[in-house]
C-alpha cells in the first residue's frame, strides 16, 4: 500500500510580510551555506527580512568570511569567541577583535559570548575568565553585548551583574528559559532574543515566557544553520524561516505577525544601531548605519 503524499511545506513567502524584519544572530559563513549562500540571502529578503546579522566566532573566522557579504549590506556583523573555544582567546586574539572593531564599521555587536556548561570538557574557570575579558571588551569598543547561555544561566547573570552590565546594550541570544530568568533579564534592562524552538509543540515554559518580555525589548533570530522551527524542522535552517518564529510568537501574545514583525525589527535597528526603519524600503536594501551601542 503506498504512502499518502504529505502536503507541500508552506514557502516563507507566503505570510506575506513587509520587509521590516531583522534577522538578528545567524551563522551564514558555516559550511551548510557555502554552496547556496546568494540564493539563501535572496530568499530572505523576499520573506520580509531586511538585515541579517553574522556571527564570525572569533578573529580568525572574522577574516577569512567577512568577504562573502561584501556585496550584501544589509548583513551586519557580531564577532566574539564562543565559550567552546575559550581556549583560543589570548591577548593576541583579543587585540585583533580590537582592531576589528577600530577598522570595521559592520561590526556591531560583541558576541556571542558567555558560558556553556552542557560540555564537560571546556573548563568553566576558563570560560569565565574569558567571558570577562570579553565584556571588558565590549565597553572598551563601545559596542552592545549578545550572550551565550547554555546550561549557565545562573552564572551568567552573576557575572553580568558583578561586572556592572545593568542597563548596558545586551541582548540574550537564543533564549530558552522560563519566565522567572526572563523577568530577571527584563528587570536589568536587557533584550530577548526569541528562537525557533519556540514553535515546538512541547516549548510551553517558553511560550510563557514570552508573555513577560515587553515587545520593545524583543528581538528575532534563526541561529541558522541550527534551530529550525517548525513546520521546517528538520531541515537545514535559514534566515527566511524567521517568519514561521515570528508568526508562532505572535499568535501567543495574540497580535498581528506583521506588527510583531516589524517591531521586533524596529528593536533590532535601534539596538544594533542600524539604519532605523519602521516601513518597507522602496529601493535597495537598506544599508548599516552608524549608531554607536543600543542607539
């Protein structure tokens, strides 16, 4: 007996959005995109998404992929060494990501950084130690901070609290917490940034969590190539499946998806200090701008 025929995925396109959306924290110079890279840009930006930002995780990554965007100005740049990779940051390393962020105006985010404690063998001394070379950092370069959390959340906060980060640019990437780390987050004057697991069908905790992060401090991403919502679950994840996250979480907080979509948008232009927009562009993709930390 044959199998029935599964019903064709719905295409990002069709939600029909204005392209107002930010695409904040994505990984486009990975491997899985070497070969589509172009046409996965395109595809974004026919979805509604008019910025993309790539994390280059640490220097070496800055340099050798910073090129593949040079004629996409509407992707944005983060760079920061990964807590799997603490042992990489030395002096040296750090001196080039200042450099980087002297010479690059792209640059507008150190980050992702923090502490990852899912993996035994990443000594989380070092993580720490690291992290706070890296926060020191983010002041001394004057640029916003996106965190890396994973298994850590209470040291992280700690940390971030000991080190006088209240009220600082910071965005919490990838959160996937409960409403009570959500509201501590909040109350430090913080940014949330939402990912696909939040379409999942068991993610209730952070289907509820949504509902105490205000929307002006709510932010989008894919961590693409990872993290793909649904119904593309599965699949190899992409900036232009940010508007099937943007869709679930506003059908939970029971708004418009495209007033969500362009608000959160709107939170990542003023966060970032890009080129602020509230409105499609009528030509070519809006360019970065120039604003300094959270302007």
């Amino acid at each position: 007996m044959s199998k029935k025929n599964k019903a064709p995925l719905p295409e990002p396109e069709s939600l029909a959005l204005p392209r107002t959306g930010v695409e904040s924290h994505a990984h486009l110079d990975l491997e899985p995109f070497a070969a589509d890279l172009a046409e996965v840009l395109d595809r974004a930006r026919r979805s509604g998404v008019r910025g993309m930002g790539n994390v280059f995780l640490g220097p070496d990554a800055y340099h050798a992929g910073k090129a593949l965007f040079a004629a996409a100005p509407d992707v944005f740049f983060l760079l920061g060494i990964h807590p799997g990779d603490a042992d990489k940051c030395d002096a040296q390393a750090v001196a080039a990501m200042r450099q980087a962020f002297a010479d690059d105006p792209r640059l507008r985010a150190v980050g992702e950084i923090g502490l990852d404690y899912y993996w035994d063998d990443h000594p989380r001394d070092l993580q720490q130690q690291v992290f706070r070379m890296q926060l020191a950092l983010a002041r001394e370069v004057e640029r916003p901070v996106v965190i890396h959390s994973r298994d850590a959340n209470a040291d992280v906060l700690a940390i971030l609290e000991e080190e006088g980060f209240r009220n600082y640019p910071l965005l919490w990437h990838c959160f996937g917490a409960d409403a009570a780390t959500a509201e501590r987050i909040v109350a430090n004057g913080w940014h949330v940034s939402i990912p696909g697991p939040v379409s999942y069908p068991k993610n209730d905790g952070l289907r509820e969590a949504l509902r105490v992060i205000p929307q002006d401090r709510m932010l989008l991403e894919t961590d693409c190539p990872y993290l793909t919502p649904m119904p593309y679950r599965g699949k190899r994840n992409e900036p232009a499946f940010l508007v099937f996250t943007a869709r679930v979480v506003a059908e939970t907080l029971g708004v418009p998806v495209a007033d969500l979509w362009t608000q959160c948008g709107r939170n990542a232009a003023r966060f970032f200090g890009l080129a602020d927009w509230s409105t499609e562009p009528s030509g070519s993709v809006g360019a970065v701008g120039s604003g300094g930390p959270g302007a």
